[in-house]
C-alpha cells in the first residue's frame, strides 16, 4: 500500500515540474522575441551613435527602456541568498510535514520517511548554502558594493 501512494506523489510532482519547465520556457522564448523585435526596430530607426545615446537620454527613451521588463539574470548576491533561504525552508517544512505524515499513516510510512528525510536534507543544505554564500559575499565586499558606489557618486 505505502508503494501506490508514494508512486502518486511521485508522478505528480514530475508532471508539475515538467509543466514548469515547458511554460517558463515558453514565457522566456516570448520574452527573447519580443526584445529581438524591439532591438531591430531601435536600429532601424535610428542609424547613428549619436541619435540613439540622445533618445535614450530623453524621458522616452528611459520610459522604453524601463517597460521592456528584460529578464537578465541578478548579479547581486541577495537575490541569490535570499531564493536559497526561501527554497531551504520550504524544503524543510516539506520534509517535516511529510514525516509526520508518515507517523499517521502506517501503511506508507516508509514511503513518507524516506521522502521526508530528503525533503530536511535538501533543505537543511539549501540553508547552509545561504548561510555561506552571506558570509563569503560580505567577506569579499560584494554586499557593500551599492553603498561604496553611492559614496564614490556623491
């Protein structure tokens, strides 16, 4: 009995990562064509260096640039930190819910432990790897970059 219903919530968690994956995947081609697009366009109509460093510098160029909503991938580490903390305790609270589940339900529980005890590990480690990836970031001053760029502005 524990082997159908572990089976269940394995094929399902595949079949929602798989959906993940195939729409994120369409949503970023999307995105990709519409910024080609918008590029080709902005070439087009302005052929020379000067025309173009002049639009951007205008209200309308900067309401442009900020509409497109490109996706480029963060270079500041608390982003990165932070989606490390978020999936850590999610993984966690996962994997302790699924081993209490396991204590409710005899018949699956070894299916539910072994699931649970992945789901804590997982997150335990996603955990630690923010806890490190803080300290290194803040050891090599990249988390006091944005202020040591603002003192060197003003």
């Amino acid at each position: 009995m524990a082997i159908p219903i572990v089976a269940m919530i394995m094929v399902f968690g595949g079949i929602v990562a798989v959906f993940w994956v195939v729409f994120s995947t369409i949503r970023r081609l999307k995105v990709a064509r519409v910024q080609s697009e918008v590029n080709s366009k902005l070439i087009e109509k302005l052929g020379s260096s000067p025309e173009f460093l002049t639009f951007l510098d205008s209200d309308a160029g900067k309401q442009l640039v900020a509409s497109l909503g490109i996706e480029q991938p963060s270079r500041e580490p608390y982003g990165r930190i932070l989606s490390s903390v978020q999936a850590g305790v999610i993984l966690l609270l996962l994997g302790i819910a699924l081993l209490i589940l396991g204590g409710h339900f005899a018949n699956a529980a070894e299916g539910f432990f072994v699931l649970g005890g992945v789901a804590v590990a997982l997150g335990a480690g996603f955990l630690i790897s923010a806890g490190v990836s803080y300290r290194l970031s803040k050891k090599f001053g990249l988390l006091d970059r944005e202020r040591n760029a603002d003192k060197l502005v003003a």
